[in-house]
C-alpha cells in the first residue's frame, strides 16, 4: 500500500514540475493531429490551460480522439463488409420500388428515404406494426410476454443493466427458455453494465446464456468514457423487436425516489424493421465477442421468416387490444457511432427539420444541439412552424441539464416554445414533424449521441403512429411548466455563471 501511494505522489509531483510541457504536448497533438470542430479544439485548449491538471485528466477521460480511427477501423470494415446480409431481408429498397408501391408519404420523403438507405444502409421495411409504450411497466410487462413466446433465440442489448428487482423478473424467464433450448444472448455496455456483479453474469453463462460486455472495463476501472454503446435493442425469433430508451432497472419501472416517475418511449416492432434491429445487434456482438452471427443465417432468412409466419398464425395475439396496433407501417432502422464517416441520426434529424412545414415537436432529456441543428431549429420557429421543446426538470447529469437550459432559452427568442416536464424524469428521446413523421430511439439531441455514442432509432414514416406520439406529448403538457422568455430573464446570478460555464464546456459533455 506504501508502494502504491510513494508512486502515487511521485507521478503528481513529476506532473507539477512538467506541467506545462505536458500541457503544449497535448495542445500540439489536438491542434495539429486530430480532425476536430474549431470550437472542440478551442474548448479543449481552454480547459488544458486555465484548469491545471484536471483538463489533463478530463482530456484522459473524454478526449480519446487519438485512439478513435485505430479501435474502430476493425468494426467499420466489419460493418462495410456484413451490408449485403440486409438482402436477406424482406425489403423493396426505395430507389428500385415502383411508384405504386409507395404511400403519398413516403414518396414525400424519398430523398431522406434515399440518403438513409446509401449513407448508413438503412433499409426501407415496409410491413410493420407498431406499438408505443411510455410507461415502464407495461413495456416491460411486454417484454416479458414476448421472451415467453420465444421459440428459436432471444437477442438482449441493453447499456444499462443493474442487478435488482426488474432484472430478477426477466432472468427466470431467460434461464427457462434455456432449458427449452432456445438460444439467448445478452450483451451490455462495460460502463453501463458496472452495477452488475461479475458473479452473476458467470452464473447465467453457467446456464447457458451466453453474455457479451461491449469496451469492458480494465482491472475494474474503465476509462473509456466515450464511445459507450448506448442502444437498446430486443429481437426475438427475428419477428418482433423492441428499441427504446428504457434501460433495465428499478428506476425505469418508476421505482426509485430519486427520479419519481419515469417518462420515456419505447416501441415494440412487429415485421421486417426486426431484422434491421438483428442486423444491428449481430454487428455488435460480433464486435463484442468475436462469434460471427451471419455464419448462421437462422437469424436472418428462412428460419426468421418461418418463426414469423408461425408466430402471426398460431402464437399469442402479438397486441392485447387490437386498437393498439397500427396498420401497415413503413420505416427505418438508423444507426450511428464513432465508427461512422457521417453521423447518420444527427442528419436524418436536421433534414426532418428543413422539411418541416407546420410543427416540430422535440422530446429529449439532454439538449446540446450542434450549430446546424439549433440553425435549422431557429429558422424553423422564424419561418412560422411550431417548434415545442420538451426537457426534464431535474437533472441526472448537472452539467448536461445546465447546458440544457442554456440552449433551451436561446430557443425561445426565435418562437419556439420550451416546457419544463416536472412529473418525474423526462427520458423520452425523439421527434415529430407534421404529424406525418416521426424518429424515436436511444439518441439523445446531444452532440455526445451524435458523434460519441452507438445509437439506434427508428424512423416511422407513417401519419397513426406519428400522432400516437404527438397525442403523449401534448397529454404530457398539463404536467409540465412552460418557461417563457421572462421567466428565463428572471433566472439568478448563479444559474446563469452554471448555465455559461456547462455551455462554454459544451463540446466535451
């Protein structure tokens, strides 16, 4: 221990005597080395120099640039190589789809449909339904009725999953599934995944369930604060899919007082879209683990679509209420991260934006637009659309949520009108636009989820689903406070150096 700690000061006072040699060191390799956005690259300068040692260890912990093209050149190609798997798939790409074939709405948004399908491979699915969940408990009551149902392989990626109540009533399930040899597989996020003890993962390996961990940490300490995979995503039989942003754990059943009520969105997919979600985790977990799913294509063709068939013919009735179901629905499954030239949610959001013509509704517990997106935002308002924001009035990251308000106010000087949710915790990640379309998923209206983070979203073109979502964020509405202009002018002395400092520091949150 006397060891450990002699080392531990001689390193700190090496640091203060090298202090600013080490200081130039990085500013030269972030300046010269690194293809970052000018205003990161001055933030980083800024905290480098006027925050003596800690901008040492918050570029450590956050400004992993240097590693990014190595650690993700393997997955990149890998994820290149593994496209042509989604012509398995039963999908009309866009481009070769008759006219006829096409809804009035999705041929208004073929353009978008297009850019989606050639940047990212997101294919257009087009025999879906869908069922929206904004309560913890009934989407996980969903859940657990699905795994249930389960007859070849159930496919789990959560980034958070804790070891407590809500994690112990899904695991009998799993742990029976096993027995009736279906194949289950659970992957989770190393940083998102630190509740859960080592010991009770060894003990469902044990079982047979095979467990993937995503950058798991090193020694139990795990630095890689950035680049955490942040999707939540269920296949089960390759016919239904879950993708959300409800993590596993006691506080998304709203049962921790630290949050009160939890308010989030998940959808449960029934039909081609689920082989997108498959898609996604394959490419994951093959990452994760080396096993090569696509070796197998049970997962992906004939077997899935058997498993479908059966499951929509025999199996129990996929919704309780059958008014819960949509019609016929078409989307895309679109994913970004770290290891993508172009970050694919981000975009497919700003171009949702320019189309919008009547109203731009906006649900998100951290808002930290880049300059595009509050651009596009603020010309939307000016042009007459009705652009609402809707945020969480507590926060769960307080350097994030001081950010938050920062850009939210600045909202409000262009039109658009920003509500403060205050029944719980606001975690709801999506959009609406015109009542027609909507993108919900995992990705947050944050730069970390646009450039840092692996996301999934789902982008419905379809007029019932998108007024669905619309009609939770207007019966949202009685339970939030409006903040106008002059309630944000009121705002103290204190709030406003928080709101300025987390701004100014913005690039790196």
């Amino acid at each position: 221990m006397e060891l450990i700690w002699n080392g531990i000061v001689s390193t700190w006072s090496w640091l203060m005597e090298h202090l600013l040699y080490v200081n130039l060191l990085l500013s030269i390799a972030i300046i010269f080395f690194q293809r970052r956005d000018p205003k990161t690259v001055w933030t980083w300068l800024l905290a480098l120099n006027f925050i003596p040692v800690f901008g040492i260890l918050f570029y450590l912990l956050f400004g992993q640039n240097l590693k990014k093209s190595r650690m993700f050149r393997v997955k990149e190609v890998g994820d290149r190589l593994q496209l042509p798997v989604k012509s398995q798939e039963e999908i009309i790409r866009s481009d070769d789809m008759p006219e006829e074939q096409m809804d009035p709405l999705s041929r208004d948004f073929k353009s978008l449909i297009l850019y989606n399908l050639e940047t990212s491979g997101s294919v257009l699915t087009v025999n879906n339904q869908v069922q929206v969940f904004t309560d913890g408990r009934a989407k996980f009551e969903a859940l657990r009725q699905e795994l249930r149902s389960a007859r070849h392989f159930i496919h789990i990626q959560y980034y958070i999953i804790k070891n407590d109540e809500l994690f112990d009533s899904i695991v009998p399930i799993l742990l029976e599934k096993v027995k009736e040899g279906v194949e289950v597989r659970i992957l989770c996020d190393g940083m998102g995944g630190r509740f859960m003890p080592a010991r009770r993962w060894e003990q469902m390996r044990a079982a047979g369930i095979k467990v993937g961990v995503f950058f798991p940490p090193f020694c139990w300490l795990n630095l890689r604060v950035n680049y955490r995979n942040h999707r939540k995503i269920v296949v089960v039989d390759g016919c239904v899919g879950f993708v959300g942003g409800f993590n596993i754990g006691k506080e998304y059943i709203s049962k921790d007082p630290k949050f009160g009520y939890w308010r989030d969105t998940h959808l449960k997919i029934f039909g081609e879209a689920a082989i997108s979600l498959q898609i996604r985790f394959a490419l994951d977990w093959n990452y994760a683990t080396g096993e090569n799913l696509f070796k197998d294509m049970r997962y992906f063709g004939e077997e899935a679509e058997c498993a479908r068939r059966q499951l929509a013919k025999d199996a129990a009735p996929l919704w309780p209420d059958p008014g819960e179901a949509s019609e016929l629905v078409c989307m895309q499954i679109i994913t970004s991260g770290p290891d993508t030239r172009e970050p694919h949610i981000r975009n497919n959001y700003l171009e949702l934006f320019h189309k919008a013509k009547h109203n731009i509704y906006i649900q998100t517990p951290y808002f930290i637009p880049d300059d595009a997106i509050l651009s596009a935002l603020k010309m939307a308002a000016l042009s007459g659309v009705d652009v609402r924001l809707m945020i969480p009035c507590k926060p769960d990251h307080p350097f994030v949520y001081w950010a938050t308000c920062s850009y939210a106010g600045e909202l409000l000087d262009y039109g658009a009108r920003v509500y403060i949710y205050e029944n719980g915790f606001l975690h709801s990640k999506g959009i609406m636009v015109d009542g027609r379309v909507s993108c919900y998923g995992t990705a947050n209206m944050d730069i970390r989820s646009f450039e840092l983070n692996f996301e999934v979203n789902a982008t419905i073109y379809d007029g019932d689903v998108t007024g669905e979502l619309e009609e939770a964020f207007i019966n949202d509405l009685p339970h939030c406070r409006e903040l106008t202009k002059e309630d944000y002018r009121k705002r103290n002395l204190w709030m406003r150096v928080k709101e300025q400092s987390s701004r100014l520091l913005s690039p790196l949150l």
